[in-house]
C-alpha cells in the first residue's frame, strides 16, 4: 500500500517541478486551479500520514506561491522518505 501512495505523490510533485511545470502551474508566480488540484490530491493522499506537513498546506492554501508550494513539497518529501 504505501509504495502506490508514494508513487502517486512523487507522480503529481514531479509534474509540478518538470521543465514545463512551471508555466503549466503557475501564473505570476501564483499557483493556478490546476495547480491547485494536484496540491489538494497530494493533500488527500498524504495528510493521515504526514501530519508534519499541515501548516505547510495551510500556508500554500493561504499564500499558493512558488516558494510555498516548494516548502510544502520539501516538508512531504521529508515526511515520505521518514515511512521508509
């Protein structure tokens, strides 16, 4: 179970940070709705085991810049690599 979990989170996280992610995800610097629909996914996915993450997806659900979305992005990369 946690392996198609993880795999579907590092799925959705490189298509976010990809070469074309950026223009794809962003508009001036703000995450755009689909953006926003792949962090709510990694959200749904990740928040019963990650809790440590939280105020990192409060904060990019408050302020969805580039800088935020990318601390929230460290903090579950983090998190995954701790269920190892």
């Amino acid at each position: 179970m946690p392996s198609k979990f993880v795999s579907e989170v590092l799925k959705i996280i490189n298509e976010i940070v990809s070469a074309n992610g950026y223009e794809k995800f962003f508009s001036n610097d703000i995450l755009n709705s689909e953006g926003r629909k792949r962090i709510e996914k990694i959200a749904k996915l990740t928040l019963n085991k990650c809790k440590q993450t939280k105020p990192y997806l409060a904060k990019v659900r408050r302020k969805p810049t580039y800088n935020s979305v990318m601390k929230y992005f460290e903090s579950i990369l983090k998190c995954l690599e701790e269920l190892k």
